[in-house]
C-alpha cells in the first residue's frame, strides 16, 4: 500500500493535489474534499461578492510553483486591463483554483494516474498496519500510507464572554460569513474585532444596509495598515538586518532592531522592511523559545499582524469615507459581556480611560479572525486524534505540534510517522503558513517528500529536532 490521502477541500488540500497529481509516480491520491460544492476554494476564495478582495497583488498569487497558468495572466483574460499590481476579487481567485485544478485532472486522467476525489468528510483516522485506516461520513473507508490533513480554518467558537441567552437569540453571529443568510435589517451592528475578516463584515453590511450604524469593537482599536498603491521599492539593506534579526534573543531584541531600521532610513517606506523579513518569518519563530512565543503573542501580535496582513487601498477607502460619513465608528476597548434576547446589549470596557459602557445592538457579529485553538474545536476527526495520542495541540493553542516538515508529533514526544498536516494546523511551527505564497511553496515541498521512496522503516520514530 503506497496510497497517498489529502483531508480537507480547501485551498490548501488543492494545491497539494494539483502538485501531486504533476508526479509522475505509482502512488493513488485520495483527496477528501468534505460536502461543500466548491472544491478547493475554502472560506476564502468561497466569496460571491466582488468588494472582498485579496490582500496580495494579484502577481503574487498563485495555486503551484508550476502553474499551467499563472494568476496575472488567468485574470487578464477574464478581466480585461487588470494589472499584475492589482489587488483583485477573491472570487476570481476561486475561479482561477477551479480552472487550474480541471486542468491538472484533466492531463492525469489522459496520463493515468490513479486518484480519487471524495466528497464525504473524514470522522476518524486510525493505524492500520503500516499506514491508516479513514473513516467517511458515507460509511467508507480509505486505506493510506500517508495522510495529511489540510482542514483550513476551524469553526469559530463563541467568546467566553458571550451568555447563553445571546447566543440563543439569532442576534448573535459566531460565523461572520453567515451574515448574508439574515433577512432582518438591523439599525445598528456591533462587529467584534477589527482586523481583515472585520472589514470583510464591514463592508459587506455597509452595501447591503446603507442606512446601519457601524461599530467594530477590538482591544487596540487597530485596523490594518493600507498597501501602497504601486510596489515599493526593496529595503536596501535587508539582508543585513534580516542577519541581524536572525541573531536576536526573542521579541523585544527584534523589534529594537526593526525600529532602529526605521530611525536610521527615514526615507525608506518602513512596508518594505516588512515585506522584505517575510522569507526569514518561520526562521524567527522557530528560533523563538515557548517564552518567547508567548512574549510575541501577548506584546506584540496586534501590531505585527496589522502591520503585516495589510488592506487594499479600495478597502481601505471604503473604510475611511464610512468613518469620514459617521457610519462607522471603532473603539479601542474590551468586550466584557454580550447579553439579551435581541436587540443585544454589549458591555465594554474603553483602553484608554477604563471606563465601562453598555451599547445596544441589532446584531453583534464575532470577527476574531483565524481559530486554531484544536484542544477546544468541535471537530470529531482532530478530537479523535488528540483522544488517542496520534497529535498533540500546540501549548499557545496554535494549532498541532509538528516537526519542521509538518510530520505531527505524538503524545509520547515522537514524530507520528506518515501523518502530516499542511496549513493553518502549523501555525504553531511556522507562524505564518495561511497565505497562498506559502501554501503553494509548502504544497510543492510535501508533494515531492511524499512521492520519495521510503527509506526508513513505518512506525514511530524520536523527534530529532
């Protein structure tokens, strides 16, 4: 048995099959895609609406390093005048994944090759002789080798701050993509959290009621910071300090040393120092110690991830007229309780002067961003691996502990071996592996590590890390 089985339908679980089905090896490829409709699009790319744009121009997109087509020219073709520095909709970029992934199946069924694709969700996975035994919700089951898991975002979970009464109401919206289902036209919407999923949310109501009250409610009261309109030249001297940075001893060294680069270049776009550190990212967290991790986490992520997941300039001017018109206000504040049957009544406490307030809202909808906290999930297949030792969840509840290569680690400290995970589920390895950049590099690096002969033995062996 040499099958190969990829869990998870989304942008993630696509690139790696596309890349795999470009082998030209023996192995089987099973790719369980769970029931949604849209194969390989996930949450992000899953988008019906034109004003939710990608965050990286549209150059730097991508689904493999050897793409059939690349981004800039699919959306050329479709789109007339787009340019390769354009910030273009995520629903193109959906369009594209379709396109390519036909493509790459399209030249595997005329060369051969043997792969599956399952519309059926994986409940539980289990050793079986030298690999593992997949369960499906249809009552299949799927026998592999090696298995990696792609699951993409978690459902998101309720803040703790949340009552029970709330959430029974309607009122309350844990998954902010739902939004559109609702028919009821409120007066006034509460979004907690003010990052890109927040101005997703937010935009999107401001279009589809134009007469709502607009309030996102965060504890730094930070939006992302905007892309330029063109591409900023490179920092000049970035590879010095990126070998700077490398030598720093955690979170408060780095940051010295990024600021002093900023005082000392003044006429320097201080963007491009952070695009420029983005190949060394994995490298500085994972030189970071679990104290360090937690120094960053609790310090320094709400800047980092302002300054680095970056809005486009349309978004961003959307945002600022719903300011400059009084639609849209943000608060710098702390949520301490969501309570009521509808409307809802939110208590917060201000940042800058600790002052409690209460604001009434139609509708109050948790914006919080990425979920990997896998301890806690409501997900049978990562509660059932946790259950039985074959993956152990990160200690900041960053997802699962892995080696460098994404083989997860076990109860017992060892590297579980043919079991990998590719991904949101690394973000405790790698920090930043959600973006497609990194997904379609990670894709092409696992896809040639799993068609590799074997050349050690199944079974478990020790983290040598």
């Amino acid at each position: 048995m040499s099958d190969i089985a990829i869990i998870g339908g989304g942008a993630a679980g696509a690139s790696l099959f596309g890349a795999l089905l470009s082998r030209k090896t023996s192995e089987s490829v099973h790719w369980i895609t769970g029931r949604s409709p849209s194969k390989g699009l996930g949450v992000a790319y899953s988008t019906p609406h034109n004003h939710h744009l990608l965050n990286v121009r549209a150059a730097g997109m991508g689904l493999y390093l050897d793409a059939d087509e690349d981004f800039v020219g699919y959306s050329a073709r479709c789109r007339p005048g787009s340019k390769p520095t354009d910030f273009l909709p995520r629903q193109l970029f959906g369009q594209y994944i379709d396109s390519q992934l036909a493509k790459r199946i399209h030249r595997a069924k005329h060369d051969d090759r043997r792969f599956a694709i399952r519309p059926s969700i994986a409940s539980s996975i289990k050793p079986s002789g030298d690999g593992y035994e997949i369960a499906l919700d249809d009552g299949e089951k799927v026998t592999a080798e090696r298995v990696v898991l792609a699951l993409g975002a978690l459902l998101p979970r309720p803040l703790r701050t949340i009552s029970k009464a709330a959430l029974a109401s309607g009122a309350y919206v844990v998954d902010p993509w739902s939004l559109d289902a609702r028919a009821n036209h409120p007066r006034r919407l509460i979004v907690i959290g003010t990052g890109l999923t927040a101005i997703d949310t937010l935009i999107s109501a401001s279009i589809r009621w134009p007469d709502c009250e607009l309030i996102a409610v965060s504890r730094h009261g930070l939006l992302p910071f905007v892309h330029p309109t063109l591409p900023i030249d490179p920092f000049p001297r970035q590879t010095e300090l990126n070998s700077r940075l490398l030598a720093c001893d955690g979170p408060a060294a780095m940051l010295t040393e990024i600021r002093r680069a900023f005082r000392e270049y003044q006429d320097t776009d201080w963007r491009s120092v952070i695009d420029g550190m983005r190949p060394i990212n994995a490298k500085l967290w994972q030189a970071f110690t679990p104290r360090h991790r937690k120094q960053f986490l609790r310090h320094a992520r709400w800047v980092w991830e302002s300054s680095r997941h970056r809005l486009a300039p349309q978004s961003a001017d959307i945002i600022q007229q719903l300011r400059d018109e009084g639609r849209l206000q943000v608060h710098a504040a702390r949520v301490l309780d969501v309570d009521g049957k509808g409307p809802l009544s939110v208590t917060v406490r201000s940042r800058a002067h600790q002052i409690v307030t209460k604001l009434e809202s139609d509708i109050v909808v948790q914006a919080t961003g990425l979920d990997t906290a896998v301890a806690f999930a409501e997900h049978s297949l990562l509660s059932g691996l946790l259950q039985e030792g074959h993956a152990v969840a990160d200690p900041l509840q960053l997802g699962v502990l892995a080696a460098p290569d994404g083989r997860l680690i076990n109860a017992t400290g060892e590297i579980q071996c043919g079991l990998y995970a590719i991904g949101s589920l690394l973000r405790g390895n790698l920090w930043e592996c959600t973006a497609m950049p990194e997904i379609r590099g990670a894709a092409d690096a696992l896809a040639t590590q799993l068609t590799l002969p074997r050349t050690e033995p199944s079974g478990k062996r020790p983290l040598l890390v």
